[in-house]
C-alpha cells in the first residue's frame, strides 16, 4: 500500500511500475493522475471510491466500493472490497491510496499553536480570517488553519495583516 503522489513519483520519475495489477482507492485529487501513470506504463488499473471515479479509458471503475481487508504480509496478495451488492475480493500487488489531502499543521502546534480536529483533512490550526494566530509573533493562512477561507485569499490577508 502506498500513497498515490508516490505511486506518481516511482512510475513518472523512477519509471519503476510497483506492480503490473494495480487498485487506486479514493476520492482524493490524486486519484485521477495516480490512475492514468499506471495506465500509461501498462499497469492493469482498477479504481474503488464514493464517487463515480476518473473517467479514463482502460479503467475499471468500481464506484460506491472501498477496501474492507487488505491480505498479505510484506506485500499486498489480496484485497477484499465493499460495495453495494456485498463483498467483493480483488486481486493486485499494488493499493494506492488516494484521499483528501491533510493540512501541515505540525510546525505551528509545535510553536505551542492550537490545533481543532477537521474530519477527513486531519487537524487544522486555530487561525482568524486575518491570519492572526494565539501568538502574536506568528501568522498562519490557507488550508492549514481554521479560517474556512481559500489560501490564496487568506494568504493574501494575513501578508496585509502581518506587515
């Protein structure tokens, strides 16, 4: 099992293919680049998640499933999936994981900031809209903060509000 940008990486930069029967699970931003690199390197690549998933061609798309148990030791020899109509097994070497990106909060909880947990996208710092933080020394804006903004008008407000 390995995240999807590694996946990405290993098979775009390395040109090393983890395995040649591949399962992309998620709904994340990187489930749609994740798939088409292994089909492009001729992996046989299935795709499981909420959605209805990348529309690419040569994909096997399993939309409404998810991984209920993952067999193997060091290596991955089977999967058993959840859908609609019961379980599933499926076989591959290779599990991407693809879900919704998690904030880099850990440099501003180390600094003594408060962090709130935020579902799916893990913990967020405690931040205003301004960017202001619990620290008047320390400014925190975009996806890694509370403020519920986009980052690049967040951004764009804590660069007005620290300087």
């Amino acid at each position: 099992m390995l995240g999807g940008r590694v996946v990405q990486r290993l098979v775009r930069r390395h040109r090393l293919l983890p395995s040649a029967r591949a399962l992309v699970v998620g709904d994340g931003p990187e489930a749609e680049p994740t798939c088409r690199a292994l089909l492009e390197s001729g992996a046989d690549v299935a795709w499981a998640g909420e959605g209805a998933g990348p529309d690419l061609p040569g994909l096997r798309r399993l939309p409404g499933h998810r991984v209920r148990a993952a067999r193997g030791g060091a290596r991955v020899r089977a999967i058993e999936l959840q859908g609609p109509d019961g379980h599933m097994p499926f076989r591959a070497g290779l599990v991407a994981v693809c879900g919704p990106r998690a904030a880099a909060f850990e440099l501003g909880a180390q600094a003594g900031l408060p962090v709130e947990p935020r579902g799916s996208r893990g913990f967020v710092l405690r931040a205003g809209e301004d960017g202001a933080t619990a620290l008047p020394w320390l400014w925190a804006a975009g996806s890694c903060t509370s403020a519920g903004v986009g980052s690049d008008v967040h951004g764009a407000r804590a660069g007005r509000a620290a300087a």
